[in-house]
C-alpha cells in the first residue's frame, strides 16, 4: 500500500513538472517572435525616421528585453513551475544585481565627470 502511494505521488510530481506542451511552445515561441518583431521595427524604422527619441528607443528596448527575458526564464527554465520561495528569491536577487551595478555606473560617471585625474 505504501508503495502504490509513493508511485502515485512520483507521478504527480512528475506530471507537474512533465514540461510545456507543443501548443504552449509555440505560444511562448509567438510571443518572443512578435517581441524580436517589434524591436526591429523601431530600430530600423521608428528611430531612423525620429518618430521616437533615442532616449525613449533605449527605455523600450529595455523593457521589451526584460519582457523576452522573463518569458525565457519562466518557460524554457522552468521557473514558472517552482515554488512561490524560490521565484522569489530569484527575483528579488537579480533586482538587487541591477540595483547595485545601476549604482556603480552612476558613481563610476560621477567620478569620472568630478573629480581631475593627472
């Protein structure tokens, strides 16, 4: 009886984390696509043309990259089927990565505009 309990509780498990399907695939496989598609078009037709700023370019870029960055993670990682700790911790981390070398690139300007080197 134990046995037959351990078995279905390693294919449940196993079933949780069996992997994407092809439909979600080429869902997630869509999606990155169109967002390849779009950062494209403004670079070689939005901001050529000054339909957009480049400081407004830059900011898009970003946050299209952090999008396609997610879906990558999330899906073809496996994140997205862990435990709410672990997303978490994970997050929070490479939130504190950027924090501090966003940090360090100001303070690194900062000296180099302020302070005379000879």
């Amino acid at each position: 009886m134990s046995d037959h309990n351990i078995h279905t509780t390693d294919e449940h498990a196993h079933d949780e984390h069996a992997g994407l399907s092809k439909a979600k695939i080429w869902q997630v496989f869509g999606i990155l696509l169109l967002i390849t598609v779009i950062e494209f078009i403004i670079a070689l037709w939005v901001l050529p043309n000054g339909y957009l700023s480049h400081h407004v370019g830059n900011f898009v870029y970003i946050a299209l990259t952090l999008v396609k960055a997610f879906y990558i993670v999330a899906y073809f990682m496996h994140l997205k089927y862990e435990k709410l700790g672990l997303q978490l911790s994970l997050t929070v981390s490479f939130i504190f990565i950027f924090y501090f070398i966003t940090l360090m690139l100001i303070e690194g300007g900062y000296l180099h505009l302020h302070m005379p080197f000879q």
